[in-house]
C-alpha cells in the first residue's frame, strides 16, 4: 500500500471546498468533480461527469465480464460549511496531521472515506491482481443537501447503473479495534418555517402588548412538537411504525456505545430521549426530531426595542422504517395550520425528505464484507442502526432493487459537520486494506 502517495491525493481534495449548499462555492463543486473524473479515469475507468439540476454526478465503470459480479461504490465530494474558522485549530480546507489523524472539513465525511475505494482499486491494479468483478462508481455533490436531484438521476439511468450490490463507506466505527457494518439508517425531512405577523418591524414600546410577535408565535409552535417525555406530538406521527424483534432487540442494545460515550464525544452532561426506550433503540430504531436554527429580530451590538415582523427555524425529522414522509409532511402541514394563531401567516417549505433504509443482511455480500473485516480488524463486525441519513441506499432499493452494505471507517469523536474534523490514520489505512480484502474476494 502506497500510505504517503494515498494521503498526497487524499489532500488535494481535501484542498477543495467544495460546499454544495452554498452558491459561491459552484466553481469548487466543479473542480471536485473533475478531479475525482480525472483520479478515476487513470486508473482505467471509463469515466464521465454527468450533469444534473444541480451538481453534477461523476460516473465510472470497469466493465470486464458479464459474468461476474457488479459492484456500486456510493460516495460523494461535497462537504458541509466549515463554519467559524476561529474554532478550528488549523484552515479547515488546508488538510493537516496531527496526533494520528487528519485535520479537514470533509476528511470523514466523506472525501477520505470515499477516497479508501478509489486506494483501494489504485493498490490492487498496481499489484496486477486479477479482479473478477465488474466495478462502478456514483459519486455526487449533493449527499449534504438532501441528495435532492439524486433520485431523478437514478431513475433516468436504470441500465446505467445496474449492479448486484452498493457499497457505501459513509459511517463509522465503534473504536480503531471494533468494525461495524450498519443494516439500516433512518430517513430525513428537514423543514424551514416563517412566521410573518406584521407587514414590517415596529416599536415594542409604542405597541408592544397588542400585536403578535412572531418570535413568540414561532417558540410556542416549535415547544408543542414535543411533551416533556420527549414523544412527538405530531398527529399519526407514530402510525406504521416498524416493530422490532426481540433477538434484533437484543443484538441493538448489546451494542456497546451509551451514555458514557455520548457524554464524552459531544460534551453533554446529561442524555436524554423519548421515555420507556433504550439508548441505542432511540438511536436507530426510534425517530426523532430537533430544532436546527432559529433566528428573527435584531441580534446586533447593544438594544433595539422592535417587534419584528418575521421569525423563522429550521427543524429535521429523523423517522424510521414504514414512516412514509409524504404523509408525515402532510400532517405536519396540518399541525401548523391548526394552531398558528389568527393573525399569523406561516411558511413551510420541505428542504430534504427521504425514507429509512432497511437492509437484508443474509445477502451473500455482507457475509463477505464481515470476513473483510475480522481479516483486518482481526474480530467480526458489530451490526448497527445507524441515526443518521443516506439517501442513496432507498433510491437504489426502490429503482434497483439493491441492498447497501454501508462499511464505514470513521470514529465517533471525528466530529463530523463541526469545527476540527478529523480521520484516524490508522482507520484510513485500515479501510483501504478492508475494501482490498473485499474486492479480492470477488
């Protein structure tokens, strides 16, 4: 394995800041795509960017025999806004190694994950082992945003496509020592909502006490969402929902992450979740919902005595298998048209909605993607539900008909969408040599 030319590469891209939610990084969401084209069509690959409504999808494929199996490696080259540089303890699109790992927004999530298939491939040609497979490649820009205009894209290239499984390296680890394969992840609905109530911003003084204020208006609806037992309030919010069976029960909480962990990784002092449910269901088998943002009236330096004439937040919803996220966005539409006061116009506009995804783990592959594993690691993997989203693994269940073995080689504490960003070394060199173990047994 060549480690040093590896992370040479790895840190080009990292160089790249490619921020797909914001518009002045359009230019970068390009040069990211082309230099992934570029890195794949050296080794061989029949290589295009492929346009869509927004970010373009770079594709790739190493067509050998119709025979053998045909893998689909998922990732994607957009990254989330770094933030506030001040609380990053170097740039964050100047990659650096520090204490065994690398310092990047991106590196984790998901450029150096990705970047452990496009090694992985690099190593093996090198090595000039036979590979009896057929490979491809779906690389977007579009994974922090919603996957928005992925679905369309998959649908319109079916034939294209077509594969026998996905493999995704999206997701993490419980240590450097336990490897873990996720079976399922739950879906998303992200929502931003406006709350007007005056045509502009006027005096608290003159009028305060007899207009609605927006900002109040706006808490009191997003406090109702929830009761103090944390169960979401939402009307048929809970209808359909997957039972758990009790052996998967017992194999979901022998998972070894809780409460010690979460405190250490994210700095809270107390966990907290829905009543009468472990942590790890409320984890990946429960849904949730949180308020992302919430802003409206004058935040500058010193007083000013305004009501102001519009308040607005952002919220997600995380729901689980069976969910259905149209009828959960018609019934929350619902909510806010029964209880926002007269007086009061609300806006709610659907940013991202995507259904959970839910994984047959007797398929052959992931019996192969465990022997990988213990290979490396030395031990057999943990199964895991995970919290978080990837859209891409429902679209190609629905269009494809495919499971996604979701191989992830991150650690809890990489801090993902935060200041310091960071991928262990270690992880980075063992995922490349996991996907190599992978690939050979094919």
């Amino acid at each position: 394995m060549n480690s040093k030319k590896h992370l040479e590469n790895l840190f080009e891209l990292l160089r790249i800041p490619s921020i797909s939610a914001q518009s002045d990084h359009q230019k970068d969401m390009v040069k990211a795509a082309a230099w992934i084209h570029k890195k794949l069509t050296s080794l061989g690959l029949k290589s295009n960017i492929l346009s869509t409504k927004g970010h373009p999808v770079v594709y790739a494929e190493l067509m050998a025999n119709s025979k053998w199996p045909t893998i689909l490696v998922y990732g994607h080259y957009d990254v989330q806004d770094h933030g506030n540089p001040g609380e990053w303890s170097s740039n964050p699109f100047e990659p650096e190694i520090r204490n065994g790992n690398i310092y990047g927004r991106g590196v984790a999530d998901d450029k150096g994950q990705l970047y452990t298939w496009i090694a992985a491939l690099s190593d093996l040609r090198a090595s000039r082992f036979k590979l009896r497979t057929n490979i491809k490649f779906l690389i977007e820009g579009e994974e922090e945003i919603g996957s928005r205009n992925l679905e369309e894209f998959v649908d319109k290239n079916k034939s294209l496509l077509a594969s026998d499984i996905c493999l995704v390296s999206d997701s993490d680890c419980i240590s450097e020592n336990d490897p873990v394969i996720t079976y399922g992840l739950r879906g998303i609905i992200y929502f931003e909502i406006s709350i007007k109530t005056l045509p502009k911003d006027v005096h608290s003084g003159t009028y305060g006490g007899n207009v609605l204020n927006p900002i109040e208006v706006l808490s009191n609806l997003l406090s109702g969402l929830k009761n103090n037992e944390r169960k979401i309030l939402i009307p048929n919010f809970y209808k359909n929902l997957r039972k758990i069976p009790i052996q998967e029960k017992r194999r979901l909480n022998h998972y070894p992450f809780g409460e010690r962990e979460i405190k250490k990784e994210t700095g809270a002092k107390v966990v907290v979740g829905e009543k009468g449910y472990t942590i790890q269901e409320r984890a990946g088998a429960r849904p949730a919902l949180d308020i992302n943002g919430i802003w409206g009236g004058y935040q500058g330096e010193g007083a000013k005595t305004i009501i102001p004439q519009k308040a607005q937040a952002k919220f997600s919803m995380r729901i689980v298998p069976l969910q259905n996220p149209k009828d959960i966005i018609k019934n929350t539409k619902n909510y806010f048209l029964k209880n926002t006061p007269k007086g009061a116009e609300f806006h709610l506009k659907v940013l991202a909605a995507d259904s959970a995804v839910l994984v047959n783990t007797t398929n052959k592959y992931f019996g192969l993607a465990e022997k990988a594993y213990k290979k490396v690691f030395g031990k057999k993997p943990h199964y895991h539900l995970h919290g978080a989203t990837i859209p891409v693994g429902g679209m190609l269940k629905r269009a494809l008909n495919i499971d996604t073995v979701y191989m992830g080689y991150g650690l809890p504490d990489d801090g993902l969408h935060g200041p310091n960003e960071k991928f262990s070394l270690g992880m980075f060199e063992k995922g490349i040599q996991t996907n190599s173990e992978f690939l050979k047994s094919l």
